[in-house]
C-alpha cells in the first residue's frame, strides 16, 4: 500500500451521498483508494474506502464520478466492483473488538464506497519496523493471541478473512490489534463448484488461493497467520 498523494483521488471536501465530507487521503492501492473523512450528521471521523482500479479506471472530468478507461475490461471492472461491494456487505454482519467497525456501504459516483469507524494508532507493519520486530510477552497477549480468537470469531460468523497480512492489521494506542481489510473476504463454506476471484499478497497468501476452484477454509487463514508470525519474529516475508 502506497501512501501517496494519489493524482486520482477525490478532493478535499467533496462530499459523497450527501453525509461523507473526505478529509485526505490515508494510502492507495492497485483497487482501492482510503480516505479520512467526516459524518456531518454525527462529526465523527470516518475512514471511506472508494472501490477505483488504478490499472482500469479514470475519474470523470467533473473530479468525482469513476469509469473504466480501459476498453474491452468493462466486465473484468464490474466484476472487481461486485467483489468491492461484498466487502461492506461481509463487514456489515461483522461486530467484534478487534475488528474495524463496519458504518456503511453504497455505489455513488458510478463506484463503490465502503464508511468504516478510524482507527487510530499504526498498521504492524509500522509498528514491527518502529519496535525493531521485537517479540515480547506483553505483545503476544495483547495483539497476537487476540487475533486468533478474532479469525475463529469470523470463522464462525461462515466467513473467511484471505488476506491476513501486516498492513491489514492496525495496532491501537493500547496495543491491542484491529483487523481491517475484508476486500478478499469471502463466505465459508463455499459452495461446490463455486469460483473464486483469485487475490493474492505474497509471502501470506497459501498455495490455494493462487486457484480459482481449490479448496479453501480456515486453515488458510491460519496459514497467513503463521506467515506474519515468521515476519514479524524475523524481519522478512516468508518468500517474495
Ligand atoms: N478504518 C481505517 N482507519 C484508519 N486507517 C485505515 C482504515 N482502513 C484502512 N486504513 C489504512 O488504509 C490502508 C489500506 O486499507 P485496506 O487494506 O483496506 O485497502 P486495500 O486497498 O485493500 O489495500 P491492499 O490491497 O494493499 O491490502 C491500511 O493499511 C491503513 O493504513
Ligand atoms: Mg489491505
């Protein structure tokens, strides 16, 4: 995740569904664009994820409606948006204290938006580089051992998290780990025959999900866990 000055973005103050003011932006991704903004109905700070597939989509002369420049991928950017959309509606049935709060979701400006509660405090990636991946007690109870019992919580819920990764993971003023990301997420179990879209991060993503038909369960997502335990204990991604 890049956190730069996206060319794409939306501008300061432009407000989305008439209740979301965007503040700046937080990071950019190959899908995704994150922003800080603001509820004017509440004055809450917000986190607003905007579905925009840099590889595929431009933004409108007006600097707010999106539409896929690329000619021929119309179905590729309708399928990556439904997939987007899933992410709210997954997030949604989500309710767990180490788990990013789920505010709202809807299509606006011909894309997708996904309102989260902000959350304060650093990705891990930041926090193992600023802590020199030090692995000490107090760490391991009060951010690693929650997310075991958080991914058995979302396990249970019948959903699959597919992309538990440092950067996917902020750690609190407190030291206490929320999960974010649900844009790989999917429902568990799947159905047989059922295709999956193929999303991937390398050094945490299991052999299965480079497969749009194998199967996959909560194993997977244990597997990335046990990835981002080799990083955060030695410096470096299993493999790159
Ligand atoms: N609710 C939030 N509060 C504060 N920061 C957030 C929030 N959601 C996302 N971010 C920031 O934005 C970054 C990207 O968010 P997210 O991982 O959901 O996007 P993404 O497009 O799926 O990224 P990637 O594909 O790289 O995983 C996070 O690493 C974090 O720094
Ligand atoms: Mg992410």
């Amino acid at each position: 995740m890049r956190k730069d000055n996206c060319k794409m973005a939306l501008q300061r103050n432009v407000i989305i569904n008439d209740t979301y003011q965007i503040r700046q932006v937080l990071a950019s991704s190959e899908l995704a664009i994150v922003y800080a903004g603001r509820d004017r109905n509440t004055g809450a700070k917000v986190a607003i994820k905007e579905f925009f597939p840099q590889r595929l989509a431009e933004r409108q002369a007006d600097k707010r409606g999106v539409f896929c420049s690329s000619r021929g991928y119309g179905g590729q950017y309708q399928e990556l948006l439904a997939a987007f959309l899933l992410e709210g509606e997954l997030l949604s049935k989500l309710d767990h204290p180490h788990i990013v709060s789920y505010l709202d979701h809807f299509e606006a400006n011909d894309t997708g938006y996904l309102v989260m509660e902000y959350c304060t405090g650093i990705t891990l990636t930041e926090y193992l580089n600023e802590h020199n991946h030090a692995l000490d007690a107090a760490f391991i109870t009060e951010t690693l051992l929650p997310l075991v019992d958080t991914l058995d919580y979302i396990h249970k819920q019948g959903i699959l998290h597919r992309d538990v990764k440092p950067s996917n993971i902020m750690v609190m003023e407190d030291g206490t780990p929320k999960l974010l990301d649900f844009g790989s997420a999917t429902r568990w179990p799947m159905q047989s025959g059922e295709k999956q879209v193929i999303f991937t991060s390398a050094g945490y993503s299991p052999l299965e999900f480079y497969s749009e038909k194998s199967s996959q369960g909560p194993m997977s997502d244990i597997y990335s866990l046990a990835a981002l335990l080799h990083y955060w204990t030695c410096g470096q991604p299993l493999w790159t």
